[in-house]
C-alpha cells in the first residue's frame, strides 16, 4: 500500500475571541483523498477551525501548511486550491442558479468558453442543469445545500471544506447529499473536510473521524480505531430505570460478562456514539 500524501498540517493552532477560547492549540493531519469527519457538539469550535484553515479567521498562533507550504491567505494559489461551503448558505437569491455560479467563477478569473463549460459541468454534476435559470431563493433547502457546493466545485479544488452540508435536511435528502460527497471525493478527486453534528453521518461516510469538544481535539482515527478504544461490544444494562454501559474487545467475553448478570441485559456493537459519550461524558445535541 502506498503511504498517505500529507494534504493538511496543522500545528497549534489557537483562537480566541474576547477572553473566550473558541481553538486552543489543536494539531492534526489530512491525508490526500481521504472524507475526513470533523464531529463535534454545538459551540466546540468546528466552524471557528475551519475559517481558520480557509483564511476567513486570523489565528493567533500556530500554523496551517498545504501540501508542506506555510498557509497564506494572500496568495491565490492556495485559495485555488480550496473549496469552501459555510454553514450558512450564502447565496445570492436574487440571481439565478447559474448566475451564481457565474459570479464566483469570475472572481476566481474564469472567463469565456471555460467559465462557460464549468458552469455546465457543475449545474449537472450536482442534478440542478434543469434549474439553471431559477431564482436561487427559490430552490428547495436541499438543492440551495447542492448549489453552494456547486458553486464551491467551480474552480477545480483539490480540497473541499464543507461545514454541516446536510444541516436541515430530511432524512432521504441527507442521504442524497452524502452520495454526491462521495462522488465529490471519487470522481473529482477531492479530499474532502466536512462538519457535522450527526455521529452516523461522520460513521457512514468518513474514513477518518476527528472528534472536537470545548476547543480540543479529544480524538481522531478510523471510526474502527475509534470504537478499538473503548472495545467492539457493549452491553445496555438496565437496572431500577438506568442505562448502564460495560464495553468489551470481543463479543466471548461480552457474552461471558452477560451471561453472569441477571438483570436486563442486551449486546450489541459499538457505535462512534458511545465513543463520544465515554470520551465527553454527553451526548451531541442534535442527534437523534
Ligand atoms: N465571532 C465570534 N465572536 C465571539 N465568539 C465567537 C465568534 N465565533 C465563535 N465564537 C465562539 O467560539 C466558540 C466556538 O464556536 P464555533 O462556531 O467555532 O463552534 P461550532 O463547533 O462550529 O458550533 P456549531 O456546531 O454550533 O456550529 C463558541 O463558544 C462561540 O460562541
Ligand atoms: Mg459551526
């Protein structure tokens, strides 16, 4: 197997804003053309990270490197390289779709018959060719989520940051937005960064999971790595109204353990959910 190609590099990498934290001095590493899963509950700092590895925030100390260069959001080329959706869509919904997409071309120095190929490219790589001349305020919140990220695929980038794209939207939708990430990751070639509250979704997708609460990284590996951690089986044990939880290497000695108590037991496998609740001692609101 061939060794992973360093994407991203971060080194102690800290913001605050007032007296409050929001990053304090995380470090970690993206690999070229993995789905990496940044998870993490409300307010731990997801969205504060990513402007700071895009540019939009200023650290006060630390550093970002792409592909082994210092990160400078002055210099185009690294933003060429990028690709962002917010959190919050940040359409223009006055224009139509493809007019959106047109704008951010033109800033990004497309022009002529290639602006006009990858606009087409783009409004039918994400299935919204038969919306083009639709108001962008009008499109459902699913295809508004598409259309930013197709707006964000405009100029070829080799990584993509996505935070939430699947906030807001309906279970079928949500599945919908995570095979086109996985064509994103596939069939363009991009490594991809994304966001979310939704432990299954970071569980499905992501070969690697990075796991954030109150400004720190507090874990990151394969979701199997992660589950490794704690052990592959737990037990739900209830007693007197509670939910207890005992975790196992393998499913003999979870049996073994079950087979001792007398009390209303059930086995099952680990989920990254447990993962998180034994590291952070709660739940990700949000998650159903
Ligand atoms: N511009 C700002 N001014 C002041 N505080 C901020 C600002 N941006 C973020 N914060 C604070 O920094 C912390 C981290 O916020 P951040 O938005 O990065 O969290 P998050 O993980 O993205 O949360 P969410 O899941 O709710 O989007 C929070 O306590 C937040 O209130
Ligand atoms: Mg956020």
């Amino acid at each position: 197997m061939l060794a992973p190609i360093l994407e991203i590099n971060v080194a102690d990498l800290t913001r605050s804003f007032g007296t409050k934290l929001a990053v304090a001095g995380i470090s970690f590493q993206v690999y070229r053309g993995e789905l990496f899963a940044f998870l993490g509950p409300n307010g731990a700092g997801k969205t504060t990270t990513i402007n700071l590895l895009t540019g939009l925030l200023i650290p006060d100390s630390g550093e970002v490197s792409y592909r082994g260069e210092l990160f400078d959001p002055a210099r185009l080329a690294v933003k060429q390289m990028i690709g962002v959706v917010p959190q919050h869509n940040n359409i223009d919904k006055e224009l139509t779709v493809a007019e959106n997409l047109r704008v951010h071309g033109v800033l990004f120095g497309l022009r002529g018959q290639m602006l006009h190929e990858r606009i087409n490219f783009c409004l039918d790589f994400a299935d919204l060719y038969a919306k083009r001349h639709t108001p962008a305020g009008k499109l459902s919140g699913g295809m508004k989520r598409k259309l930013v990220i197709a707006r964000a695929l405009l100029h070829q980038p080799k990584i993509l940051f996505l935070d939430e794209p699947t906030v807001g939207l309906d279970p079928h939708s949500r599945r919908c937005m995570w095979a086109f990430l996985r064509r994103i990751n596939i069939e363009q070639q991009c490594t991809v960064f994304l966001t979310t509250h939704y432990i299954e979704e970071a569980e499905s997708l992501a070969q690697r999971v990075m796991i954030m609460d109150r400004a720190k990284i507090i874990a990151s590996g394969t979701p199997n790595e992660l589950k490794q951690r704690v052990g592959h089986y737990v037990l739900d044990i209830y007693e007197d109204g509670n939910l207890e939880n005992e975790f196992f290497i393998d499913r003999t000695t979870a049996m073994q353990r079950l087979e001792q108590l007398e009390l209303s037991v059930r086995i099952r496998e680990t989920t990254l959910e447990d993962v998180f609740l034994q590291l952070t001692g709660k739940r990700i609101m949000g998650d159903a």
